[in-house]
C-alpha cells in the first residue's frame, strides 16, 4: 500500500514537472472525462459545424455535456457488445468528409489548424460518430414498431421512424444519467 502511494506521488511529481496534468472536468460513473478532452470536442463541433471557435464557459459545458452522453453510449455498447467500426474505414469516412467540405487537401489543412485539430482526431471523431449511429439503429430500431401507414409517402414512414428512434435514444439517455453518478467539476467551466 505504502508503495503504491509512493509510486503514485512520485508520477504526479514526474507529470507536474513536465506540465503534463490535465484537469478533471466531468465524471461519469468510474470514468474521468479531462478538460483537454471537453476542449476537444468544442474544436471538433465547431469545426464540424463550421462555426467559429469559442472556448467560453458555455460551449465548453454544452461539449462536456455531450461527452457525458457518449460515455454513457460507449459503456452500453461494451456492455452490450456492440462493434466499432473497423479502423480501416475511419480513413474512408475522413477522405469522403474532406471531399464534401473542402476543395483541396491544402485547404482542408489550413482549416484544421484554424481550428488547432489534426486529421487523425478528425478521423476517430467521425468514426466514433459512425459507430455511434449503428449503436442507436440496432438498439432502437428494434425497438421501433414499423409504422403502420397506408400511405404511399415512404419519406414521411421514414422521417416519422427516424423521430421515434431520436426519441427512443433521448428517453435511454435520461435514464441513464439519473442512473449514472455524474459530477461537474465547477473549476472546468469558469
């Protein structure tokens, strides 16, 4: 015990002489989600979205947020033994999201230092929302009923099922947070 409190003092002497620590913003359940990581996503939404970049107090709590919801989805899909993509179609998914949104690779990467991003974290972030996608079609899809409509609109079946999927997906994560011990941690978000 004596030992592993020793250790333990001398890597946080180790890290803080290196300037490696990083500070806890959220936790959710046993797992730490780091401010590093919750200014990540406020990089990566703004670039996605194609928004300017703000790293104030309120996107940052809105990325933090969001954070929360995929580390609830990333505990029921090992939990329930759901996939990940293969790692060779992150590089496909990056390269089809490049051709949609920039003219060029030079441009491409001009933006992503805009936004102080680098292609490989562009990369796991669609990735992780591709995987993310195929957890919430198999787990409440099937839980969807097909509608039971007469009519010959199949857009408006399909919008109505992708709704109650939406909805089906917001009502797990509600119960999931009030069954989730979850702490914001004050200094994170000032």
């Amino acid at each position: 015990m004596k030992q592993a409190l020793v250790a333990i003092t001398f890597s946080l002497a180790a890290a803080a002489q290196t300037g490696v620590i990083d500070r806890v913003a959220v936790v959710v359940g046993n797992q730490v989600i780091t401010e590093s990581e919750v200014l990540l996503e406020v990089r990566l939404a703004a670039f996605l979205n194609g928004q300017p970049l703000d790293l104030s107090a309120a996107p940052r709590r809105a990325a933090a947020e969001r954070l929360v919801d995929q580390q609830l989805i990333r505990n029921e899909m090992q939990v329930g033994g759901y996939a990940m993509p293969a790692e060779s179609e992150g590089d496909a998914v990056l390269r089809s999201f490049r051709q949609a949104n920039h003219p060029n690779i030079p441009a491409f990467r001009a933006v992503l230092e805009k936004y102080g991003l680098t292609e490989d974290e562009v990369k796991r972030h669609l990735l992780w929302q591709a995987a993310a996608l195929r957890f919430t079609d198999q787990r409440f899809r099937a839980a969807v009923a097909p509608p039971a409509s007469q009519s010959a609109d199949r857009s408006t079946d399909a919008d109505s099922a992708k709704d109650t999927v939406e909805d089906e997906m917001d009502v797990w994560l509600k119960q999931a947070r009030t069954s989730t011990r979850i702490q914001f941690k004050k200094g994170a978000f000032q």
